[in-house]
C-alpha cells in the first residue's frame, strides 16, 4: 500500500497497528525474563553440587519437621498457634476462655465469660494459614546444622518469609528465603524453597467446624444434658406420700456429675446397630469420626433452687387440717437447675486429632439460646460500666480484718468486684442508688450491706462468724436416731438439717426458729374413693349464645394408698443465739415431744395440730 508520497506503510494508514506490535513485543520479553529466572532456579537446584546435597537435603527435612510442629499445634490447639487472650472464669460461669486438657489450654470454640457473655472464637482457615507461615519463620533458623559446621561448611540464613497452603491431605509450604552453603570452592545459594507435608489437617478442621456449626444450630449436646438431667436429679414429679421427700444436693449433683461424664463419652458418630445405640448416635455429616468428652474433674458448676443448704425439700399436701376431702397425701415437686460443663469434641484419623472444646449451657432446665453466625450478649447494663472508685473494708465481730469476696447487688444484677486484702478493696463499681454490698468469706456468714455508689466513697461490711455445733435430737428425753427434719429459721441464715444423715449445724449469732419434726413408720391404709364433682357450662344451641349455662358432673377418682411414714414428734421454739454462747459450745441438744403414732388421716392431721402447740427444749452444750 502506498501512501499520498508514493511511500510505502507496512503497518497500514494509522499508529495502531505500530502499538499493537509493540505491546505483543513486551509481552513476549516479559514472559522470557520469567522463564529464565524460573529455569535458572531450577537449574541452580539441580546444579547443587554433590559434597553440599546433604546440607541442602537437611534443611528441607528440618522445614517439614518444624511445619509438622505447627500442625500439631493447630490441631492439639483448636486451630491456634498463639493461643488468644486469657479470660478467667467466675462462680457465676466457671468456664475461663480456655479449656485445661491434660495440662495444655485449649481455647474453646464457644463459651460464657465469667460476666456471663456468650462469645465465640473460631480461628477461619486463612488465620490458621497465616499463624503457621508465622511459627514457621520464627523457627526455621533453629534449624541444626552443628554437624556440618564441624565438617567445615559455611551456611547463612537470609530473612524468611513463609506463604502456606492447607489443603484437604497436604500442606503445602513456600518458603523464600536465601540459604547459601559453602565448603571450600563451592558455593550454593538458593532461595526458594518448597515443601509438601502429609497432614488431614485442612479436612479435619472443616469437619470440626459442621460438628460444631450442628451444635450451635441444633444445641444437641445440651439436649442430651438435659436427658441426663431428667434421668438422674429429681426435677418435676408427685409422689403418693404423706412425709416431705428430701434430697442431698451434694450426692444429686455428684451422680449429675458421673452420669454426664458417662453419657457424653456414650455419644458416637458410628452408624448405630442396637436401639441403646441409636440414641447416642450423632448425625454429624461428616466422614470422620468424632469424639465426645467430658471429666468431672474439669470446671463446672451446678446449681437448684428452690434448696435450704444442700437440702432439696418437697412438702406434702394432704395432710393439713381442713384438707381431709382429699383423703390421701401427696407431694409435688419442682427444682430448677443451672448446670454447665465443657465438652471437647475430637474429630480424628487415625492418629491425627483435631479438637476444640465447648461450653455445655442449661439454664431454668432448658438449653442456652441458639447462636447464629455471631455471638450475641446477654451481659446486663449494670456491669460493664465501673466508674465509681468505692473502698470497702471487712471486719468479724471483734474488729479484726478479714478477707472476703466482693460483689454489688443492684436491681437483679450481681457484680464481681474483687478480694479485700488485709480486709480492703479499693475498686471502681458500677453506679447505683440503694444497691448492696455483698461480703462472702469462707467460716463467716455471708454479710448484705445498703450502699449506694452515686459518688466516690467507702463502705465497712461486718460479718458474723459461723460455729459447727453437733446436733443431739432426743424424743422425751431419749435418744432419738430415726427421720426428722431440723429447721433453723433466722434472717438471712436458714439452715436444715436432714437427721440422721446430718448431725451438725453451722450458726452465727441470731435469732432462730427452730422447728422440728419427727417421723416414724405407718401402714394407714385409704381405700380408693370415688367423689362426684360438678362445674357449670355453656348451654348447648342457643342457650350458649345467650349466655346461659348448664351444670355438668363428673367422677372423680382417688386411688388407694397406704401412708407409711408419719409425723409423731416435734415442735417449735424461739431462741437468740450468742457469739460467746456459740463460741464456747460444742453440741446443740433439742428435746422434742412425741406424739402417738397416727392409724388415720384424721389422726394425722391431728398432729398437725398438736405439733403447733408443742414446744421444744432447746440447750447449747
């Protein structure tokens, strides 16, 4: 082609086709540079002479054995290398953010905060990625290259600078780093380097986290609690009995205690092939297998109400004067429980494991709520703001500083503070008008003092000291061993004490109630009765409509029963208590009045009311 001077223009009439030419150009001489810095690479490791192979071929194995490290790590470790921040636990929440497993902290996945929040700490696979490529830099240079330092070699470690990539079976790493080696007229220098380590780390980890997502979602391990909960404390129920139906606190919570042990350890992934087995079966999705674990060992705390001391009491109903339409007795019951405890899940393969613990949450004897992708906060409004610098100071009855544990009341919420030492805490609490001061220190009663903390000031809470006495229940005068419940009614110290099981009493100064009541055998046989009772209804048709009613009657059934434990002994008395008294004594004598042993229920309801009216012999000794 020619153009308007007669010259020729082999790229046509425009600079177009010229830059396009030219980028092509570029393009070409770029991607030569790369690949001859990629073969020459290449060329310099296969290059490596004979006589420092050995070196070279060390320093690979030491980046595998340091990588494996790191996995072991992530894995013991819940995906962590630098464990995160510490976060203690309280007597509300015992769970701190860690879990002590065989001596090693094992930061939970989901847990409560000592100040009741519920958080989560999942590493993603990204941070883990990066936490290892971290260790690794951190460790490569502990590499030990002793024996070839003797041998006469020269080695120097440039900066290192790790990318890793965890895949489903592997680990890959990448490492650029200079790595030069020289004995005598030979020299090497190489500068990056690759590695591939065998690990299931990146499957396990993603099996972990359906194990746990089916958790949060499903809260499948507080569903089985609460089985087991059901199963082995008493929580809801009647019995057909006409004598209160007690309960050790401490024995119900030790037995919760061994069975949630036995029950989670019982929870399997394997497909189920007995009827026992299908229900502690897990439906986790995944193809590995999952472990459950719980220790008794490990923190936990338990909790019932309504409880006196370590007593779980239920009163009868039937046996009350004016209740005999009824006929029989019987004794209804309700506790509520706040129970928590971890649980470490363990997803494996063989003999690589990865495993992160949770926290297991039954509040009012039903399951936490539900996290979604985030965690939510439950903590009160109270708590968070301590702005108000407060001293408080501790004393016994006598004046001599003590040391106790500090918390505030205040419209609901409780407050940790802190521990006086040598009797003082100076601390900053949440502001509030009329809220307590609560002082709890172990051999003294648990002391509330009305503080407001509007502005800085300081409060002095007094606590009473608590004496054991030994308790010697006698029935006319003659020793008695058989059932009876002992109250100790005062002002914010109530004891109980189930006889014979128990025979002592912690007491401060005070005034009491003491209440006692003896039961012995009976065989009161009631014969099932039946009774018509009658209500009024909506009229059928139109007479519903216009308000009218009808009466309707029905029977009602009462089974047979036979009582056989009965009230015959007891009564009441009023006393105040000393320090000096308590201080120099060592038992409590009561001596009650028995009562003839009832053969009906209007004999027992009798007693009843004899029982109002007697009163007990009540001597320190």
């Amino acid at each position: 082609m020619q153009n308007k001077r007669g010259k020729i223009n082999f790229f046509g009439q425009s600079h177009k086709g010229q830059v396009t030419i030219f980028i092509i150009l570029a393009i070409i001489i770029l991607g030569a540079v790369i690949t001859f810095f990629v073969i020459r690479q290449n060329l310099v490791i296969q290059t490596i002479p004979e006589s420092i192979q050995p070196v070279y071929t060390s320093f690979l194995s030491c980046i595998e054995d340091k990588t494996s490290v790191g996995i072991d790590l992530l894995e013991s470790q819940a995906g962590y290398i630098e464990l995160p921040n510490f976060e203690p636990g309280s007597a509300y929440m015992p769970f701190s953010s860690q879990l002590n497993f065989l001596g090693s902290p094992i930061p939970y996945w989901s847990y409560v905060s000592g100040n009741n929040i519920q958080k989560e700490q999942v590493p993603t696979q990204q941070e883990m990625q990066t936490s290892l490529a971290t260790f690794l830099n951190s460790k490569i240079r502990e590499c030990n290259f002793e024996t070839y330092y003797t041998d006469g070699f020269e080695i120097n470690l440039g900066e290192p600078k790790t990318t890793i990539t965890i895949k489903n079976n592997d680990v890959a790493v990448n490492l650029n780093m200079d790595f030069q080696v020289t004995k005598g007229e030979d020299t090497v220098l190489v500068q990056n380097h690759q590695a591939t380590v065998k690990s299931n780390l990146g499957a396990l980890y993603a099996s972990a986290k359906t194990v746990y997502e089916k958790e949060q979602k499903e809260l499948f391990l507080e569903n089985y609690g609460i089985d087991t909960l059901r199963l082995y404390a008493p929580v809801d129920g009647v019995e057909l009995t006409c004598s209160p139906k007690t309960w050790n606190a401490d024995s119900v919570f030790t037995e919760l205690q061994e069975a949630i042990e036995t029950n989670t350890l019982a929870l399997t992934t394997q497909s189920p092939s007995t009827k026992e087995a299908k229900y502690f079966f897990v439906d986790t999705g995944t193809s590995y297998d999952v472990r459950f674990i719980n220790s008794r060992s490990w923190a936990n705390s338990f909790e019932v109400l309504p409880s006196q001391e370590s007593l779980l009491i239920a009163t009868p109903v039937g046996n009350q004067q004016g209740l005999g339409v009824l006929g029989f007795c019987y004794v209804p019951y309700h506790f509520v429980y706040n129970v928590n405890y971890p649980v470490l899940v363990q997803v494996y393969n063989g003999d690589e494991v990865f495993q992160f613990p949770v926290a297991v949450v039954i509040q009012g004897n039903k399951p936490r709520a539900a996290l979604n992708s985030t965690a939510k906060s439950i903590e009160s409004d109270l708590c968070p703001y301590k702005n108000t610098p407060t001293t408080v100071e501790t004393y016994d009855s006598n004046l001599n500083s003590i040391d106790a544990s500090i918390s505030y009341e205040c419209f609901g919420d409780t407050c940790d503070i802190g521990t006086t030492s040598s009797g003082i805490l100076t601390a900053d609490f949440p502001q509030c008008v009329n809220g307590y001061v609560v002082a709890k220190a172990e051999g003294f009663r648990d002391a509330r003092y009305l503080y407001s903390t509007s502005s800085e000031g300081s409060a002095v809470v007094i606590l009473d000291k608590l004496y054991s006495l030994d308790v010697n229940l006698k029935s006319d005068s003659a020793n008695y061993n058989g059932n009876a419940l002992i109250y100790f009614n005062s002002e914010g110290n109530s004891k109980v004490v189930s006889y014979p099981e128990q025979k002592s009493v912690d007491l401060s100064e005070g005034q009491y109630e003491i209440s006692v009541y003896i039961y012995k055998n009976s065989s009161i046989q009631l014969q099932e009765t039946t009774s018509q009772q009658c209500v009024d209804v909506a009229s059928s048709g139109i007479g519903g409509i216009l308000g009218m009613t009808e009466k309707k009657c029905f029977d009602v059934t009462i089974p047979s029963q036979v009582v056989s434990n009965v009230l015959a002994g007891g009564g009441k008395f009023d006393s105040y208590f000393l320090e000096d008294d308590l201080k120099s004594s060592d038992a409590l004598e009561i001596n009650a009045k028995g009562f003839s042993t009832p053969k009906t229920i209007q004999e027992l309801q009798d007693n009843y009311l004899i029982f109002e009216d007697t009163a007990l012999e009540v001597n320190l000794k």
